[in-house]
C-alpha cells in the first residue's frame, strides 16, 4: 500500500513539473518568435534540461525499487 502511495505522489509531482515546464518553455518561444530583442530562452531550455535530468534521475529509482521488491517475492 505505501509503495502505490509513494509512487502516486511520483506520477503527481512529474506531471506537475512537466506541465510547468512546458508551459515556462512555451511563454519563452513565443517571446523569441514576437520579441526577439526581449526573450531569454537560456533560462527556458536550462529549466527543460533540469526537468529531464530529475525525472530520469527519479525514475531511474523507482525503477531499481520495483525491481529489487520483485525479487525478494
């Protein structure tokens, strides 16, 4: 029971920081296609690497937990 709690909370938190990027990323590109001289999609892209980097990261883990619980069954 824990373990689907835990991993429900998961599902929450990338979805959530998923769509934020994905929102942040889209105000940025539009910025750079209309206002080209005010945009900065650095911080955009380094937030779209960031993400990717704590969702495989976290993943990863996940990943390693079922697999050592599925063993020990």
């Amino acid at each position: 029971m824990k373990n689907s709690v835990s991993s429900s909370r998961y599902v929450y938190i990338y979805n959530l920081l998923i769509t934020v990027t994905a929102a942040l990323f889209g105000y940025y590109f539009y910025h750079v296609i209309v206002h080209p001289d005010l945009s900065n999609i650095a911080l955009s892209l380094i937030l779209v690497v960031l993400t990717s980097v704590m969702v495989r990261k976290f993943s990863s883990d996940k990943i390693k937990t079922q697999q050592n619980n599925n063993q020990l069954q």
